[in-house]
C-alpha cells in the first residue's frame, strides 16, 4: 500500500567516512508533489544526503525508503528506474547533439526499450512533452553546445524530466543565472512541482524567499531546522550558522 508518511522516507541516517560523520543522524520526510528546498553552509553534508537517495554513496546505517520500497543497496540505475533523478553540478549535455537529441537519449536511458518498442522514428510523448516544459522548442533542433547558461541548465531539467522521473533532486539550479533566468526557472521549479516531488539544493536567499514554502537547514550532517521558510529564515540557530561563518 501507500506509505503512511512520505514518498521519501529518511530515518537515522549516517554516513561516515574514515571516522567523519558527514551525515550524524538525520530523519527526512518528503511529501508527494512537495517542492522541497535543503539549504545547509558548506559541508553540511547535502551533496552527501543526495548521493545516498540516488545510491552513489551508501549509508552507513539508517534507511532510505521510496514509495515504500528501500533504496539502499541498491544501484544507481536501479534507482533512476525506480523514478528517481538528479542533476549533476557537472554537466551531461553533449554539445554536438540537438537540445530534442538530448532529451531524447536521457528519455532512453531511464528505458532502454522505450527506442526499440517505438514502430517509427519520432518523438515520443515524454520527449515532447518535456520540451514543451523547459521552453526551448524553438531550439528544438539547434546543437545544445550553442545554448546560454541557462538554457543548458533547463535542458539538464528537461532531460531529467524525459526520464519519468516522481522524484528529481536537482542540485544548485540558479547558480550563474541572471536575474531573468533565475525568474524562469523559479517559475518552472513550481510547474514541474505540480505533478512531481522536486528537492532542490539552493543557496540564494532570495529565490527560497520567492519560491519556496518549505526548507530544511543542514548543519554538520544533521537537520537544524525544518519550517516554512520566513520562520526558517528567522530561526536564530540558522542566523549564527550563516552569520557565523
Ligand atoms: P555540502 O554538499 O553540504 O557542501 P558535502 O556533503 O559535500 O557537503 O560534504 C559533507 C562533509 O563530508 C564535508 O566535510 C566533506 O569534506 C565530507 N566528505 C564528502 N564526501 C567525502 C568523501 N568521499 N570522503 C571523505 N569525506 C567526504
């Protein structure tokens, strides 16, 4: 059946490496259709929480479970065909491929048989659909090496969204964008949320302020506070940690 709590489930995580926790137990729950944002100063162990989700990096003790099911211990591409997928802070756009090539070669990725089982070569459903999303069908069939910053960085989203995807975690998005792009992609952020749960790593105040409802603050590897995002924001354990860097 259904989890009772959330599509991710995280309970007494750790992660520990050579006798340094970068995760010292932490419980996380994120609700279906939630956009979720984890904010954290350096080190905090964000990247660490999402390499564990998507199985890059297996926990030391705790569990992570996906609309019910455990993810640890489980593969990398296991999990991405579980529904789960991320963006990398590197990129993995190949520059000489149209931005539809693109989109089309994740989309496979997810279903290696999605390329056989279709009769005719065309553009299926999930591709077109998260071309339409990201906003750049008139780029459709322009080599992504010619996209600005962040026309790449909503290609890597739409890529991900091609894939099926109920749960993305996308890491830094808005880094490098300008004030517009940040704009779009805040915009986007709230689309996507309708009909998937989106965890975003984030670090400009500013955009959580505009588009976020509910943030977790990770410090050394535990959550230091949880809440709608004024209160977050207000909570003086978060101000010393920010101000006291
Ligand atoms: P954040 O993403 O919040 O900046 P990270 O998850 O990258 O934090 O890192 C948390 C802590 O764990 C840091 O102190 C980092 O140096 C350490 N760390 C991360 N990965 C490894 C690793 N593979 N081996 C040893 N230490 C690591």
């Amino acid at each position: 059946g259904k989890p009772s709590g959330g599509l991710l489930e995280i309970r007494d995580l750790m992660v520990v490496f050579d006798g340094f926790k970068a995760i010292n137990g932490v419980d996380l729950t994120v609700g279906e259709g939630e956009l979720r944002f984890l904010i954290g100063p350096n080190g905090a162990g964000k990247t660490t929480l999402i390499d564990v989700i998507t199985g890059l990096t297996k926990p030391t003790s705790g569990t992570v479970t996906f609309a019910g099911a455990s993810l640890v211990g489980r593969k990398e591409h296991q999990i991405v065909r579980m529904g789960v997928g991320r963006t990398f802070q590197t990129s993995v756009v190949f520059e000489e491929l149209s931005v539809l090539e693109n989109i089309d070669l994740a989309a496979t990725f997810r279903n290696p048989l999605v390329k056989l089982l279709r009769r005719r070569r065309g553009v299926s459903d999930e591709v077109a659909a998260a071309l339409a999303t990201i906003g750049l069908e008139d780029l459709a069939d322009k080599p992504a090496g010619i996209l600005s910053h962040g026309q790449r960085q909503w290609l890597e989203i739409g890529m991900l969204i091609a894939q099926g995807p109920k749960l993305l975690l996308l890491d830094e998005p808005v880094a490098g964008m300008s004030k517009d792009e940040r704009e779009r992609t805040g915009e986007l952020l709230t689309e996507i949320a309708r009909d998937h749960t989106v965890i975003v790593i984030e670090h400009d105040m500013e955009f959580l302020r505009r588009y976020a409802s509910t943030v977790t603050v990770l410090h050394e590897g535990s959550v230091l506070v949880e809440g709608d995002v004024a209160a977050v924001q207000a909570d003086p354990k978060v101000q010393e940690v920010y101000l006291g860097r």
